[in-house]
C-alpha cells in the first residue's frame, strides 16, 4: 500500500520535517476566519445559513446583500491561481469518470479511516457531529463533496466544485470559531482547531490516498493520470485555503506527507474508535442483507493494512476478503479487456454500482441526500 509512486516532476518533494508540521499547527486560514468574524459581527447568521442551503444545492449566484467582506472571499476564491491547468483538470475529471466508484469506496475505506487514526484530527471531528446519528449524514456530505470538485465542469468558474469547497472552507471556518470561542480548546496539545496541518492531511486523504488506493482495487493508472488527479486536488486545495506553497509537486510528494502525519499523530483515540464504529455500522445497511456484512471492515483492512484499522478496534477481516480480493481481480481484468470483453466489465463495474445505488438511496432525516449526481455521471456509471 505504501509503494511511493515515481512521478518525474522535475521538482524535489517537500521538506515535512516536524519543524515545518509543528508551525503548522498554529496557522489556521486567515482570509475564511475573517468572513467568519464579520459574519457574527453582523449578526448576518441567518443569511449565510440560507446562501450555505443554496450553495447545497444549486449552483447560485452569491446574494448581493452579504457583507462585504464576505463578498469578497467568495468573489477572491472562485478565481482559480493562475497554475491551474485545464488540459490536466480535465483528464483527471475522465480518471473520475472511470474510476470514480472505486475512488469513493476508497474514500470510505481508506481515506476516512486514515483520518480517524489521527487522533488529534479526531477531536474535532467527534467534536463537530453526534457520532452514530450524524454519520450517515456526514458521509453523504463528503461523498457529494468529490462528486461536486470531480465531476466534469466542477472546476470550472462557478462550478459546482468551486462552490462546494468555498462552502466546505467557510464552514471550517465557522468550527474553528466555535471551538475557539468556548475557551477549553487545547491548543498547547492540540494546535490550532483545522490548522495548516490538518488541512493538508486532509487534502492528501482525498488525493494521494486515493490514487494509492486505486492499485489495490485493480485500477491501474498511467504516470500522467496519477498527475492529472493530483492537479486536480491540489487546485481544490488552494480554494479550500491550504498554502500554495504546501501543495503536492506529485503523488510521492503526498503520500510522503501522510507517512509522516502517519508517524506524527496515529494512535488510538476513544474518537477515533466511535467514529469508526458508527463508519462501519453505515456501511453496514447500505450491503442487502446480513450475510455480507464484515465486507467493509475486510475493504478497510485490505485497503489499509491492519495497523490502522487496529488503532480504530475495526473488526478482524472474515470470509468476506475473498470477496474483496475477487471485486479487486473483476477491476483489474475490466480494465485491460474492457474493449474486447464488455460483460466483465459490466460485472465489475456493477458491484461498485450497488455501493452507490445503495449511499443515494439511503434517507438522511427522512429525505434524499443534498447532492446530485451530474448527468454525465449517471450515464457512465448507469444509474
């Protein structure tokens, strides 16, 4: 799992030394906690709520009634940093489009489980959500998240990508505010609540670890595919605020990164367990049945190893890694004879259409969930 990838970037990767990591974890994002600040200044709450509803799900335009300054991060965040690439956006929106099940399964297998075994990372997540009711619903919101910034055109000005990570980057915002403003935040301990740090573990959760991922599920990609999806996250990660001098130069540079959040801050954590409880018990009702129940937690231990669904007390794998390991072979064969044997490839393709099927058909408080699934995407995934 942790072979690091050989991109030729013509740049050395970065330095993540633990003097570099440790100042990290004292800067937050300047330009989103000040909208934030203006926000509850102006006693403007309500209004954002409601643009925060829209930005949900439509793409709107910004309402002319907000402060200015909150205007202004919006306005200042959609426009895309002049390195942005739309030759190599596009073709990590087409990886997407192939492999865009498996990259979510690897989301919720891989992605999230990593995040949770950082136990500092943990406390703000257990701190944000009551876990077991809100996991559904936090799921469902990361999962529209990837769909939104990966989805063809999400990147493009006002996209739908653009707006989701604005929303998502004034929402860390407002949790950093929240947990400041109560005054038993930790910080000596903990760092600052979402710093640097955690911003850009996070954006190698959903980018690196992705593409590691891809390989175990049989979703070979080419040198330039790899890049393609990483430009594509690191575009996301400068809306969402991470500093541009921290994004990746390539996938080496982030799944380097992440062994030493790995090495840093993985450990057990009490929320670090209950948030994987709750996963797992999700996951759960989305498989028909009972029969193949410990399917995830075998997907967790395949795509992971076992150190870190150890850490998180995730249930051993049972038969069911036999089941993993053929839906792996299925990829993997669709991939190289999809041209010339069409039912593999439908059968490979329909064991990651039923996790979907089964993640929009879920009810979330009694309704559907609040993201749709492009065009586009309906059609290449047959939904």
């Amino acid at each position: 799992v942790w072979a690091l990838a050989t991109i030729a970037s013509g740049m050395p990767g970065h330095d993540w030394n633990d003097a570099l990591l440790d100042a990290l974890r004292h800067q937050m994002d300047p330009q989103a906690d000040e909208a934030v600040r203006v926000i509850l200044a102006s006693h403007e709450v309500p209004l954002i709520n409601e643009l925060m509803r829209q930005l949900s799900h439509n793409d709107c335009s910004i309402p002319e009634a907000l402060p200015d300054p909150v205007r202004d991060y919006f306005e200042r965040t959609a426009v895309l940093p002049a390195w942005a690439d739309f030759d190599r956006i596009r073709l990590g929106e087409q990886v997407f489009m192939r492999y865009g099940l498996q990259s979510l399964q690897a989301l919720m297998f891989r992605s999230l489980p990593e995040c949770y075994a950082s136990a500092k990372g943990a406390v703000v997540l257990a701190s944000t959500q009551r876990l077991g009711e809100l996991t559904q619903q936090r799921v469902l919101e990361t999962l529209g998240f990837v769909v939104d910034v990966m989805s063809p055109g999400g990147l493009e000005p006002s996209g739908r990508g653009v707006r989701s990570a604005q929303r998502v980057r004034l929402l860390h915002g407002s949790i950093r505010a929240h947990l400041l403003a109560t005054g038993s935040w930790d910080a000596a301990e903990l760092g600052l609540p979402i710093n640097q740090e955690d911003l850009l573990g996070t954006l190698a959760s959903f980018s690196a670890l992705i593409v590691d991922a891809f390989e175990r599920l049989g979703a070979e990609l080419s040198p330039a595919e790899q890049d393609a999806y990483m430009h594509c996250w690191n575009v996301v990660g400068w809306i969402m605020g991470v500093r541009e001098d921290l994004l990746f130069h390539d996938l080496a540079d982030g799944l380097a990164l992440f062994q030493r959040i790995r090495e840093r801050h993985h450990r057990r954590s009490e929320q670090g367990v209950l948030l994987t409880a709750s996963l797992l018990d999700y996951a759960d009702t989305l498989v028909p049945g009972e029969w193949l129940d410990g399917v995830n937690a075998s997907m967790m231990r395949y795509l992971c190893g076992d150190e870190v669904p150890d850490l998180l007390e995730a249930p051993p794998a049972d038969w069911t890694r036999f089941v993993v390991r053929q839906y792996a072979r299925l990829v993997d064969l669709a991939d190289g004879v999809q041209d010339h044997s069409r039912m593999t490839a439908h059968v490979a393709e329909r064991l990651g259409v039923a996790l979907m099927r089964a993640v929009l058909g879920s009810r979330r408080k009694g309704s559907r969930p609040d993201f749709a699934i492009p065009q586009s995407l309906h059609e290449r995934w047959g939904l």
